[in-house]
C-alpha cells in the first residue's frame, strides 16, 4: 500500500497504526508561529472500534490500510461463519463472529449491509439502518393502550431485544434502527 | 466551476474592509508611518520551521516573503522612525483552520521601546478594536512563559531536562516525539496543553525560551536564568500575535543564521541564502525598538466569532 503523508490526511483515510488498519475522522493542522507543525489525528481503530487520538509530526507518513467498505448481501450463517455476497460479482465472504460483532442480532438473510474488506477478509459488519423484525417474545399485548407513554421489552426473531408499547404483540412486525436500537413503529400488513 | 464565488459574505467583506481602517487609523493618530515593502525577495527567512514558497523571477531564484520583517529592519536601520506594515504574507504547507499560505499580516515597530511597552500598546489596539463589537472591555493578562508553563504541567519550562520534557511530550502525544529538541518539546506541550487553560481575553505571554529567541534579544529573568526577550500574543486561546525586543547586533544575528542553516541541512530542509541585506544594515546600526507581528485574519475571526479561517477570507487556497 501506498504511504500517506500528514499532508494528505483528511478524514475517511484508512490507515495502519501499530499494525491495526485505522479510519481518520478528524485531523486538525496545529503550528505555533515559529515553531514545529503537527497533526492532531482523532482515528477509530477499525478492529476494535476505539477511537483515539494522536499527534503526528507534520511530514511524517504511515502506511496506507488495504481497507475497502462494500455493500453486500447477507445470505446465511452456518454456524460458523456469516456468509455475504458481492451483488455484481456474485462473489461470497465469510465473517468471522468477530467480525459481525454487534450486527449479528439484527441480520436477516438478504439484508444489504456495508461489509469493510480489510487484505480482502471481512473485518466488520454495519446493518441495513432499518430493519423490520417480528416479535417472537413478549408480555401480553394490552390491545387499545396506545395512548400510553409505556413500554416493555420485546424479543424479536433475530435475537434483539427492544423496547416496543404496551400494545404490542407476539407475531407484530415492528420496525427498529440498528444504530440506536430504538424501536420506531408498527409495520401494519405483516 | 461551482466554487468561482468568494466564501464569505458581503457583511464579512466589509467587516474586514472596517478593520483594516480602523488598524491604519490608530498608527496614523499615533504618527507610526506606513510603509510599504517587497513581497517577493532573493532571500528569505532561514528560520528552520517556516517555508517560503519559492518563486522564479527572471528565472532565478526567489521567495515569496513570510513577513515583512527584514525590510522594515533595513528602513528602521535608514532612520525611518517608527513604522507599520499591513500586507500579504506567505507560508508554504500551512493550510488549516488557522492557516491559509497566504495571508494578512499587520507587522510594525516602535524606536526605543522595550517589549513590554509593546504589549501595552497592542493591548490598547486589540481593545479598540473590539470595542467598536461590544460594550464588554475586553479582559488583559500578562504572564511569563515560566508562569503559564509551571502553572499547567508542574514543570520549570527553562531549568528542566531535555529528558523530561522528551518524556511530557511523548505522553501528550506519541512515540514520535522521544528524539526531539527542547524547542520542538516546549512548543508542542504548550499547544496541546497549555494553550487551551489560558484565560479567555487578550494573554501577553513573554520571556519565552531562550531556545525559542528567534529574533530577540537574550536576559536574564528574576531567577536568573537566560530568556529571551519574545513574546507571543494570544486571543481567547488562538495564537495572534508574536514580538521581540529586537536583536540589533549583526554578529550575533549571523551566528543564529548560520545555526538556523546547519539545522535546516541536517533537518534534510531547503537550505535558504542568509540576508546579507540585513547584516549589512544591522552593521550600518539599526536603533533599539520593539516590533510584533500579528495576524490579521485571525483577528477578524475572533471578531466574528469564525471557527475557520476561510470564512473571513474571500479567497482561501481551496477557491484560488
């Protein structure tokens, strides 16, 4: 991979920081008057997810990350592995638990997901924002209560648990942001 | 081309049309005369942490100048009398929220003042300024180098070690930093860290380093250790300004830019040509004065409460 100079920082970079590929998000240009420029780099680190912060020398260059983010459809698991598949190639990839980490509870087969390749493996998993997942375990629904600010948790078909009304049921389909986790209405012709 | 529009507004413009009257009217109340000198030279700064873009007249060799300090030395030297500069300046890879390579510099010196008079006279400047904005006064510090260092990191900026201040840096930043000089060290921690603790208002910060000199003149502060006699302004926490109490000596002026050249060769930097314009007029006798440079694009900023420079510039690099 190519070498990246403080100069061509700008966020959205991928690059390798003590060997783990990293994403800049922010990079700020410091220089006092007469003295030594330098970058304040605030970097996620695309294994862990944390984010940290660094200050490079102005000049100074790291290696580039072989990190490439790619829309993909999740097709099974089996047992093992998650499997997703490149739309125009057709292509499969299989996911490490890992590497699905927190996406896992909200994958249903045929979901579009963004899938970061990194020396060409899956390296993590971001979920379709919204899904749309049955309730296969809840408290009796209090049919009529839908004026009320209440709520209970409700286990949906992938694993996930939310907060959904009162008057919910088992068999309801509701829909959810993967990226809060909040529940965000009833899907009416499930 | 869908960026040919300047990037700030017609109340921006005249905002900063409103400033620059304002700065030439307070010299001209104060009988500082307005001169006006080379942006483009054959030398230029040999200063080991400032580029100047190189430029090719006729040909040869040239630089686009990075302020205008050594003409104004060599007029001051002439018996100009006390004088003020408000013109362009260019440095070469500095391009950020603060920075643009190139910009507006208001620069000028004052003939047998020391620096602390100086102070006091930016300060009356920077509040006139402001008071046209705001009914506040707007609040003044003055504090040492030693002061503001000590206060934040427990440290004695001037007696400790090279290995302690390795040590600070390198926490405060990366592994990067183990290797580097004092000057390097002291400049990133007060950045990082001290910077973002001093009080809000206009803060005098003087007696800096004597690895920091630069320019300036060297003494001894109260505890008897060697300082330099700089000082650097800041603006609710942004760099503005930075001035000395001029070194008028030519000998010693050539010995730091014969140690600034040797730095920049072993640095794997450019090599610049040292002024041998200004040697000669340091030579010729150039009177004792104070002189501060400050920048006047960051000022407006602050007056218009922007958080990036190309919003009070019509043309920042990215639109020319």
């Amino acid at each position: 991979m190519a070498n990246y100079s403080t100069n061509e920082f700008r966020s959205g970079l991928k690059l390798m920081l003590d060997g783990d590929p990293c994403s800049i998000l922010e990079n700020e240009f410091v220089k006092p008057g007469k003295g030594q420029a330098f970058n304040r780099v605030k970097l996620r680190n695309l294994k862990t997810g944390r984010v940290l912060e660094k200050t490079f020398k102005s000049g100074e260059s790291l290696e580039g990350a072989d990190v490439m983010d790619m829309d993909m459809q999740y097709l099974y698991n089996d047992g093992d592995f998650w499997y997703f598949m490149e739309p125009e190639s057709f292509e499969q990839h299989q996911a490490t638990e890992n590497a699905v980490g927190d996406a896992l509870q909200w994958l249903s087969e045929q979901d579009v997901c963004v899938v970061t390749l990194y020396n060409g493996s899956p390296l993590s998993v971001v979920p379709p924002n919204h899904v749309e997942l049955e309730i296969v375990e809840t408290d009796p629904g209090l049919r009529g209560d839908t004026a009320q600010g209440g709520s209970k948790p409700a286990k949906l078909v992938t694993g996930a648990t939310v907060k959904v009304p009162l008057f919910l049921d088992q068999g309801d389909v509701v829909k959810v942001d993967t990226r809060t986790g909040e529940y965000q209405g009833r899907v009416k012709d499930a | 081309m869908d960026n040919w529009q300047p990037g700030t507004s017609l109340a921006m413009l005249q905002s900063r049309a409103a400033l620059l009257a304002t700065l030439r009217q307070f010299f001209f109340q104060r009988s500082v005369m307005e001169v006006d000198v080379p942006v483009l030279a054959r030398t230029s700064v040999t200063d080991i942490n400032i580029e100047s873009i190189p430029a090719m007249p006729y040909g040869g060799s040239g630089y686009l100048q990075t302020s205008p300090e050594y003409f104004m030395k060599r007029l001051l030297s002439q018996g100009a009398g006390d004088i003020f500069c408000l013109g362009k300046a260019f440095r070469n890879g500095e391009q950020g929220c603060r920075h643009n390579p190139e910009f507006s510099l208001l620069e000028w010196y004052r003939c047998g003042w020391d620096e602390h008079q100086l102070m006091d006279e930016m300060a009356e400047l920077i509040s006139l300024v402001f008071a046209a904005r705001s009914s506040q006064p707007l609040a003044v510090t003055k504090c040492s180098y030693e002061e503001c260092f000590g206060q934040t990191l427990g440290v004695d900026a001037h007696g400790a070690d090279l290995a302690e201040l390795q040590q600070r840096a390198v926490a405060a930043s990366s592994d990067s930093w183990a290797g580097e000089s004092r000057a390097n060290c002291l400049d990133l921690l007060f950045s990082l860290l001290v910077e973002p603790q001093l009080p809000a208002g206009l803060v005098f910060v003087y007696d800096y380093p004597a690895c920091q000199s630069a320019l300036a003149q060297l003494h001894n502060n109260a505890q008897g250790q060697q300082v330099s006699r700089r000082f650097e302004v800041f603006l609710n926490g942004m760099e503005l300004a930075n001035g000395y109490f001029e070194l008028t000596d030519s000998a010693e002026q050539q010995q730091r830019f014969e140690g600034d050249i040797a730095q920049r060769i072993e640095a794997g930097k450019p090599p610049i040509p040292m002024d041998r314009h200004l040697l000669a007029a340091l030579d010729h006798g150039m009177p004792s004065c104070a002189g501060v440079a400050l920048g006047v694009d960051r000022l407006l900023m602050q007056l218009e409460g922007a958080d990036s420079i190309a919003q009070v510039l019509p043309f920042s690099w990215d639109r020319c």
